[in-house]
C-alpha cells in the first residue's frame, strides 16, 4: 500500500511539474486532462453511492449518502497537496449537476433518482396502507402487521433524513421534487373534476338544500363514486403533508447556510404592501421553504389544466368542494379512520385531507379569479358541519364507528386554513363535541377499545 502511494505521489508531482507536453501539433495539459476525469469519476461516484436498486426499489438513505460524499470530498481534497489544480471548481460543477434532472452527459443524478423515489416509490407505499403520517413526529410511520416483512418509512421520511437530502440536492433539487410531486396532484384534480361533471346535477341539489335534512338525505344516496373522492383527497393530502416536511427542511438547511438573505426574504413576505399580483415574491418565498397563503407551484402545476370557460371552470371547482364536504361522514364507517393521538393521525391518513382541502380549493379559486376564497371556504365550513351534524342522528352503528374521529378532522380543517378562524367553527360546530371527541379517542387509545 506505501509503494502504491508512492508511486501515485510521484506520479503527482510528475503531472504538475510539466503544465504541458508538445506532440507533434498537439499541446496536451496533464493538469486539465486530470482535472476532466476526477469530474468524471467524482459525478459517477456520487450516483453509485446512491445505490438505487430499480428492481428492489431499494435505495440509500440520504443522510448515509451525504456522509459517504463527505468523505469522498474529503480524500478528493488532498490531491490539492500534490497537483495545482482547484478541486472545489469539481466540486462546485458536479454537485451542481446532481441538483438538477439531468447531468451534463444527461445522466441521471441524485435530485432525479431521489424524486423518483420518494414520488414512486414511498408515497404509493402510504397509499397502499399501513404506513401513517405522523404530525408529531414529522414523518411517515410503519405500521406493520405481526408477521409482515417490516419497511420503516420513517428511516426515510423523517426531518433529519429530509434535511440531509436538502443539503446534497439543493434548492434547485427540491424546487424539482416539488414540480414532480405537483404534476401527480394535478392530475388527481382532474380525475375529481370528472367525477364532479358525473354528479352535477346531484351536487347542484345538494348545494341549494344544505339546510333541508331530509332532501340531503335523499339526493346524497344518488350520489356516485363517493369513497373514490374521498379516497382521491386523501392521496393529495399525502402528498401535500410530504411536501410540507420537505419545504421545513430546505428551511432550516438555508437558515443555517444563509441567515440573512432567508430574514431578507421573510422580510419581503410580511412588508409587501400591494399583494403579490405578478407573484414572484409568493414563487421565491416557495424556493426557499417558507409557507404561502396560496402555494404558487401547486397553482402553476393546476393552472395548466383549466377549462377555457371562466363561468364553468369555477363551478365545477365550487361543486366538488361541495362533494367533498357531503362526503366526509362516510368516513366514519372505516375501520381506519381512527384518531391515534400519539402519532397525532389517523391510521388511515385520513388526517392528511386537511391540507389538501385548504391548499387545492385556495388555489382552484385562486386561478378562477373572482376573489371569493374567503366565501367559498364558509361555504365548506358550513356544508362539512351539517354533513357531521347529521351523524348524531344516525342510529347505524356502522354508519357512526369512528364518529368522534371524524369530528377532529374539521377541527383539523381550520386549524391549518389560513381563510378560516375557530369562531366561524364555533358557529356552524359546537366546539364541545370537538373536546367531548378528543377526550374519547385518548380514553380509547389508553384502553385499547378501538381495536
């Protein structure tokens, strides 16, 4: 191993004694003609330490990954000991490369097969079952059977891993997981509006009627495709709650890198005086981590599928806010939709609906621009409330197994809109069946009744 060192000592110096050698009309330069391979090699290198396995679907954890490249950026920066060459224009070049989807010889690179990851890969694992996001912990969480094979999502999806994946990706890298994880909720979004345009005239009813008990009854049981909206919101609301972690964590990775210019951006947040009409400071702020009213990529990424016409564009939209709320009573039937309180989530993930509610409806009327988020989201409020009012009426026992749960949920609702407050709650929802609900599913959690 001494002789080996050696000679590539040697070999070294030997390189950087000659800046170039003269053969026949041609000039070589030793010192670029290396400089070009260590690029070479240090860009294959960080790929293959991401050790992603198509067909095991297997892959790196990212804080693993950012030690393995700490140290190879680490034994790389000692060449600098024998060879005049500037080793941190490599490192600036290829890591700049790997935060974007191609290379420069269009490879894949870390951002890419990161995303194709956590897109493809994890987030349908949480939609198949048995993983839940926790709120608590920021993470999706395992909950396996006894007897399965055991994946523990949260080795993956935690703060820390997410961060480590924000310091090799970048912003640039995760404003790429961010487009990606939007294109599949858009075209969720366009798979509800169908649904919407199959109901409509049921919708249409159900709207006009919301304070007629008996005429909702009826024209609910007309409705079609109810669990698949239900289910549809609540791969959005997955979706969105992963992306939340993820825009946490490129935060405090450039709170800590740089201080100054994040203040700087708040500051531009807080003090614009005349909104964001041409919505760059909305854009900028979403780059850097920092929570938007109304989320620019997730309008952008919907804004592409808006019907031509203005006037049914916003129907549609106001009515499948409308099957939303009718439909979430039906969550109650669900063995799953039971409230953990130490994970701060329902097994079922139906908790993740919160966020998608208030991030797709502020953006779909957002894009239609009649500027009624505000009414449109009481609107929601009040037709969700008297949708689970309704549920103290029911004598199925089927129909009411995870009533209280449920509750939560538009508690949860307002609690993350930044349109609704818990005095507009306290009008359409007593909030005492909120408390009475929350105290029930502790007592159940503590005796283990729900199982």
């Amino acid at each position: 191993m001494d002789k080996l060192h050696m000679a590539l000592t040697e070999l070294c110096y030997a390189i950087n004694y000659c800046a170039t050698v003269n053969v026949w009309e041609y000039t070589f330069a030793p010192r670029e003609y290396l400089h070009q391979h260590l690029e070479t090699r240090f860009s294959k290198a960080l790929v293959g330490m991401v050790m992603f396995n198509q067909d095991t679907s297997e892959i790196a954890k990212p804080s693993e990954l950012l030690v393995s490249v700490r140290a190879y950026m680490n034994v790389l920066q000692t060449v600098e000991n024998y060879v005049h060459i500037d080793i941190t224009r490599v490192f600036n070049n290829c890591l700049l490369q790997q935060t974007q989807n191609t290379d420069s010889h269009g490879e894949k690179t870390i951002a890419s097969l990161y995303t194709q990851w956590y897109s493809e890969i994890l987030l349908r694992r949480v939609s198949a079952g048995s993983i839940c996001f926790s709120m608590n912990q920021k993470a999706f969480v395992s909950l396996t059977a006894e007897g399965a094979i055991p994946f523990n999502a949260e080795e993956y999806s935690d703060i820390n891993e997410l961060r480590a994946l924000a310091e090799l990706i970048g912003p640039y890298g995760m404003k790429y997981l961010s487009e990606t994880l939007m294109w599949h909720i858009a075209s969720q979004v366009q798979e509800l509006k169908k649904l919407v345009v199959q109901n409509k005239e049921v919708l249409q009813m159900l709207r006009t009627n919301f304070d007629k008990p008996e005429i909702m009854r009826e024209q609910f049981k007309r409705l079609q495709h109810v669990d698949n909206v239900l289910q549809r919101m609540t791969i959005i609301g997955v979706i969105l709650s992963f992306r939340q972690i993820a825009q946490e964590s490129i935060l405090d990775v450039l709170e800590r890198r740089i201080p100054f210019l994040i203040s700087s951006i708040k500051d531009f947040q807080q003090q614009l005086p005349s909104g964001d009409p041409m919505r760059v400071i909305s854009e900028m702020c979403s780059a850097a981590g920092l929570p938007c009213k109304v989320d620019p990529t997730l309008a952008s990424a919907l804004r592409q599928q808006k019907a031509d016409v203005e006037e049914e564009e916003h129907l549609v939209v106001c009515l499948l806010m409308v099957f939303v709320a009718v439909s979430l009573p039906r969550l109650a039937r669900s063995e799953g939709s039971f409230y953990r309180p130490s994970l701060e989530g329902h097994a079922n993930n139906i908790h993740c609906m919160a966020p998608a509610i208030n991030h797709i409806f502020g953006a779909l009327f957002t894009i239609c621009g009649q500027g009624d988020i505000e009414d449109r989201m009481k609107e929601f409020l009040a037709l969700a409330s008297s949708s689970l009012l309704r549920l103290g009426q029911e004598t199925d026992k089927e129909a009411i197994k995870n009533r209280e749960s449920v509750y939560l949920l538009l508690d949860l609702i307002v609690q993350e809109s930044p349109f609704l407050t818990m005095d507009l709650l306290e009008s359409c929802f007593p909030y005492v069946l909120i408390r009475n609900a929350y105290h029930e599913v502790y007592k159940q959690e503590q005796t283990g009744s729900h199982l």
